[in-house]
C-alpha cells in the first residue's frame, strides 16, 4: 500500500503543445492518501484513463512526477509499480477453475503455496465465491466472472493501489447493486488504497470518499460526495452529478440579488460585484412548487412532468428557458401554472462557469 | 396500427425462450420492455420485427397476419445497443441511405434528414465520419437513420445502454418528443426500472420468458400483479419477507407487528409475503404509518443527498439483504443495530403463490 501522489502532471499525445486543447491533461497536482477510496468521474474524453495509465505506468507523463511514498516511479515500468487493476469486461481464464483464477496473481509472484490456498480462501469468502472455487470459469454468468476479476484484483496483499476502471458498465442494475456493495465493504475490510473510475455518478458518490470529477483535462472539484452535492464549485459539476443536474440561469446582479428574466432571487454567496458570463446555479431538490396564485415565487409554465417512482421532474418554463424541480411521491402539482421557490441558502451565483467567492470579483 | 402477439411462442432446440405470449401494443406511445439480460426482451423483439419466426402462434399487424412474413417486407426499423454506422459514409449519407434505397426524391430526402439532424441535434455534424464523432453522436446518427422513414413498426434494443450517464439522461428526455406525432408502434427495451419510469407510456415486465404484467408504466410500478413483477420493477431490489396474518395483525419476524389495511384482515389467517421498496424503509420515521424495525447493518453508501443503508433483519439465513433509502446524509455505524422505520402503508402483500392482494 501507498500514498501516490502526482505533482505538476500533464500529458499530451500530440507533438503540438501550443493550445489548451493539445493537452489530454491539463495540469495536475493530488495526493491520495494510503488506505482511501476514490473516484474519477467525468464523461468520455475528459482525461480519466489517461490519468490512470500514467499512474499504472502504461504512460510516461509529458511534464511532472508520480511518486509512490516518497519514491520517484515516473520512468518505472508497469510490472514494478506493484498495481492491480479490474477493467469493464473480466479479465479471467475459461478453462482455469475458480481456484486457479484467483490464485493466478499470486502464483505468477512466486507466493508460497500454502499462502495462496489461503489468500485465495479468504477472497472467494468475501465475494461469495467459495461454493464454486472447483468449477471452470467458462460457465459462469457476467456477474460472476466479473466478480472473479475483482477477486483478481484484490488477491495481492503487496500492491500499491487498486484500480477500476468502469467495473460494473457491463453489469445489470439488478446485480450492480450487490457487486456495488461488496466493493464497498471490500475496502472496509482489506484497506488498500482504491481507485475507482467511471462515468457513472451513483457509482462515484456511492463507493468514493473523494470524488475527483474532470472535464476537458481538468479536475473541475475535488470533495466529498456531500460538498459536489451540497455546493458545486463549477457549474459543469452541478449538472454532471445529481440526476437530472443542477439548473443553470442566465443573469444579472443587482444590490446583492440575482436577476433572472426581471426576478430578484436571494442567493446564498454574498456578493456585491462579479465580472463576466453571470448564472445562477439551483438544484431540482432545491426548489419548491407552489400553485400560480402564490404571492411569490417565480412564475412558470409546466412543460411536462416525469414520474421516477419516488419522486417526479416537474419540467417548467421562464421565457424559454427550463427550470426542473423534483417532488415527491404523493405530492400534488398544479395543473397549469406554477411558482418556483428556489431555497436561497442553496441558490448560488456563477462566473464563468465558477462559483463566485464570497464579497465577489472586482 | 396495433401490433398484436397472439399466443406467440419460441423454442430452439430443446428450449424455450419464449412461452406463450399474448400482447397488444399500440401506436402513439411508449411501449417498454422491461427486463434483467436474458430475460427474452430482444428475442420478443425480433419476433415482431419479423427477424424470428415464431415456434407457434401468430403475429398480427393492423388487422393483418404477419407470421412468417419476412422482415425486408414489413416496414420495420431497429435500433441496437451497439450502434452501426456506415463508416465511409458521411452523417448526411447515413441518415439518408434508407431513403435512397426506398428511391425517394433527393429534395425531399434532404428536407427529412435535416428535420432529424434538427431533432436530434446532429445538423453541424452533418458532413462528419461516424469515426470523427463521440459515442453519443454516433449513436443518435444510427437512430436518426432508424427514424428518418416513416416505419411502421420501431424497435429500440436498449439504445442507450452503451452512452455515458448524462448523455443517456438527455437523449430519455427528447425521445418520447420524436415518436410525439407520428402513427407508429414503439417498442423500447431496457434493464433500468428508472429509464422504463421515466419514458413513461406503457410497461411488460419480462421474466425467463415470460410476459409478467402488462399495463401503463407507473400502474405496473405501483399496482405490480405478482411479486416477480415487482422484483423485476423495482431497484434498488424491493425486500421481501415472510409474515403471518393473525388475525388484524401481521407479523414479521419475532419483534415487529402492525395492524393489516381492512382488504388484508378480511384473508383467512396463515403466511403471505410482505414487500416493500427501499425508500420507504427510512431512518427517520415517514409516510403514513411508520413501523420500527431493527436490522444488523452490512453496509453504507452514502451519496451526495441520499444514504442507503444495506441490513439483515434476522440472523443470517441466506435471504437477500434489505435495503433502506433516506434523503439526507446519515452516517450509520456498520456491523451494528440500527433502527429504521417502515411505511407500511406503503408496502404489497402478495399470496405464497406470488400473486399480489389488493390492499
């Protein structure tokens, strides 16, 4: 087990390196700590599997250090890095027993026999597996290869870090569940350091004490899944996590309010300046739903409503631009017309794309 | 035009992949399969569109028998989870190709391209490669070649599945809004309880086979006929336990009892099946009736706004863990007793059989 920690990172894959756009990573400087839990979220291309091949060593980084403790392994090769990883689909031998599958790391290190027959034990216990450690791996379900690749990945007592890249995509969310779980309390009982890769947000906030979310080759926020929730730094991290995402408004400042569409709207960061593209940025959990006689609120038009079971998206409409609200199972929504309450303790004002700090920018 | 399964069966080999099945699906809204991988969802598909022929039974489309005609000649198009392109083709000439083999004029094949490209956001993509495109606009190209003639009969097999989360989020959204005005049949498979939720209009939920329950989506959700219904429409998993009635009451476990709805007192006494969906099993009293119940915590995931509490009610007897979803952050200390607190107002009763009693 380590402590990695990446300083000054960049890479690109061109010869070019004159724009943002030639840098697949922008610039990156993070520490995860021995024994934690993380996630990279972000969507296709943001620069996640780059960023875990430069620290499996598959990559050389254009600019910057990976150290494992205190050791420089920028140049080390992959096989010296002591690193298991678990991909998207299993990686497994069909015609090796259960058994064999498992103990495969460990063999391959030259571990002492009886200590793989125990590890392996011990493993197969922990995911359920230990019915079927005779039988072939060839017959198994998805689900069940896919928690032998994990059990792979776990086997080794002397790695440095555990990495998942997208490890459950292929899983039904029946079973994504259960697997999601076991991961969970896997790392509760062995912990190694873990990093967990996906586009999946639920998987991320779920299994992460730290979410590391990217975009474009950059780390947009790093938090705790409460602090992406709770308070975006950015609003592509509102709309990324949370489901449907944080509403986005265009507006103006004025004596500390928010201005949307001739709205004054409290918001929660004090501010009596701010340069620059002006949003304001509301989660759908946020906002409350009055019938339009209400004396105030926002005044909307509902577009359509999505029931989701225990809550529904209440689509609505200010001059063209749509605000979603959730309410809950049981909960009765005006017919016609509606007003919008936005919570002002969670209404915050964006610059740029930025959450603009308290007292504003000049 | 309704399409119509009647009695629709199939077997290969020794083995059937699809019992006897009886459906009508109409035009004008969703029709969703909803089902885990393997359940028959794509072998019912290809035996609407033609693809398979039945084993027994007939296929009927707009009052016509069907069975056995081949699907060159139904007017059908399909859209699967892995998305196929022509790669040397650009966007423009993939939305068009159908078009060109169906012979239409150019003017008008231009016109019906550029309103998909509108539709599905693909208009400055138009003169790309598939390969210069993402995944998702590589997949709205296939389904754009898939709408661009007027099909009769739509088949999507899990169209989104191999998307990113945000983009799966917003293509659900404008979906529904593209069949919105045209007289065809749709067909839309999927293994995610929400996704069948949110596109709303009409759910079967499939099971080893077998049609479950057919009805309006959020009536199957709410109203589910058995309890594999239920199970197939619910994540997380719904928890299910064994109770005995007696009397008005019902009893689970040896700790935990409540008084039956009225429907329920009026069975005759003995054991039934109590279920009840994870976000009303909280913990912090909610709902209506609010019953106290104490499980051995395995595990905790605590989200961005919700906790999900994974727990054991009794000891360890190999059923499946109950799950709990609360709104909030609640930090519950695993490998202890916690308490959470059911709604069963909330919960279904189902017969040992599985069939569910009406409460």
């Amino acid at each position: 087990m380590a402590k990695i920690t990446l300083a000054g990172v960049r890479h690109s894959y061109g010869s070019t390196r004159d724009d943002r756009a030639d840098w697949a990573l922008q610039h990156l400087d993070e520490t995860w700590e021995d024994g934690g839990a993380y996630a990279l979220l972000g969507p296709s291309g943001c620069g996640k599997t780059t960023l875990l091949n430069i620290v499996s060593g598959l990559l050389r980084p254009t600019e910057g250090r990976v150290l494992f403790d205190d050791r420089d392994v920028t140049d080390q090769p992959p096989d010296q890095r002591h690193i298991a990883q678990v991909f998207q689909f299993p990686v497994i031998y069909d015609t090796m027993t259960v058994h064999d599958n498992l103990a495969f790391p460990l063999r391959n290190r030259g571990v002492d026999e009886t200590r793989v027959k125990a590890r392996v034990r011990e493993i197969a216990d922990m995911l359920e597996l230990t019915d079927m450690l005779g039988r072939r791996a060839r017959g198994l379900t998805a689900d069940g290869k896919q928690k032998i690749s994990l059990g792979r990945g776990l086997v080794r007592e002397d790695v440095n870090i555990v990495m998942f890249d997208e490890p459950l995509t292929v899983i039904d969310p029946h079973l994504k569940w259960q697997l999601r779980s076991k991961l969970k309390e896997l790392h509760q009982r062995v912990g190694l350091t873990m990093v967990y890769v996906t586009h999946d947000q639920t998987e991320a906030l779920t299994f992460a004490e730290q979410v590391m979310v990217m975009n474009e080759g950059q780390v947009v926020q790093i938090g705790t899944p409460v602090d992406l929730f709770e308070c975006p730094q950015h609003t592509f991290v509102g709309h990324f996590i949370g489901s449907p995402g944080m509403n986005v408004l265009p507006c103006t400042l004025e004596g500390g309010k928010a201005v949307v569409e001739g709205h004054a709207i409290p918001i929660a960061n004090p501010v009596t300046s701010a340069a620059g593209r002006l949003e304001i940025g509301v989660r759908p959990e946020f906002i409350d739903l009055a019938d339009r006689g209400a004396e105030t609120g926002v005044p909307v038009e509902i577009l359509k409503v999505s029931d989701a079971g225990r809550y529904r998206v209440v689509h609505t409409c200010l001059n063209g631009f749509v605000i979603k609200a959730l309410v809950s199972e049981g909960v009765e929504i005006p017919a016609d017309g509606a007003r919008l309450a936005l919570a002002p303790e969670k209404t915050r004002l964006y610059a740029d794309g930025w959450l603009v700090p308290d007292g504003g920018t000049p | 035009m309704p399409l119509d399964l009647k009695g629709v069966s199939k077997q290969v080999g020794g083995e059937t992949h699809i019992y006897p099945t009886d459906l009508t699906l109409e035009p004008g809204v969703f029709n969703i399969l909803l089902g885990t991988t393997g359940a028959g969802k794509t072998t019912l598909m290809q035996l609407m569109a033609g693809l398979e022929r039945p084993t027994a039974g007939e296929v009927w489309f707009g009052g016509v028998n069907v069975t056995g005609m081949p699907v060159q000649k139904r007017n059908v198009s399909m859209v699967h989870q892995q998305f196929i392109n022509y790669p040397n083709m650009s966007v423009f000439e993939n939305i068009a190709s159908p078009l060109r083999v169906a012979r239409m004029p150019k003017a008008e094949i231009k016109a019906r391209v550029e309103r998909m490209a509108d539709l599905l956001k693909l208009t400055p993509l138009l003169g790309r490669r598939p390969s210069e495109l993402s995944g998702g606009q590589q997949q709205r190209c296939a389904m754009a070649r898939a709408l661009v003639k007027d099909a009769s009969l739509v088949l999507l097999d899990e169209p989104l599945a191999n998307l990113d989360f945000k983009l799966r989020e917003e293509l659900r959204d404008e979906l529904p809004r593209l069949f919105a005005d045209r007289d065809c049949v749709v067909v839309y498979a999927t293994t995610e309880p929400v996704e069948a939720l949110l596109l709303g209009g009409n759910t079967a939920t499939v099971f080893q086979g077998r049609v479950a329950q057919f009805g309006p989506t959020g009536e199957v959700y709410r109203r589910p006929g058995t309890l594999t219904s239920a199970q197939v429409f619910s994540e997380p998993p719904i928890n299910t336990a064994p109770v005995t009635k007696d009397g008005a009451t019902i009893r689970l476990g040896e700790h935990t009892d409540w008084t039956a709805p009225p429907p329920i007192q009026a069975l005759p006494d003995g054991a039934y099946v109590f279920g009840i969906r994870p976000h009303h099993v909280t913990l912090a009293p909610d709902g209506t009736h609010p019953v106290a119940i104490d499980g051995m915590v395995l595990v905790t995931e605590l989200s961005g706004s919700e906790s999900v509490v994974h727990f054991r009610l009794g000891a360890d007897d190999g059923a499946a863990p109950w799950v709990s979803q609360s709104h909030g952050i609640h930090a519950v200390p695993v490998g202890q007793v916690a308490r959470l607190h059911m709604d069963v107002a909330q919960g279904l009763y189902f017969e040992p059989d599985g069939a569910r009693i009406a409460a």
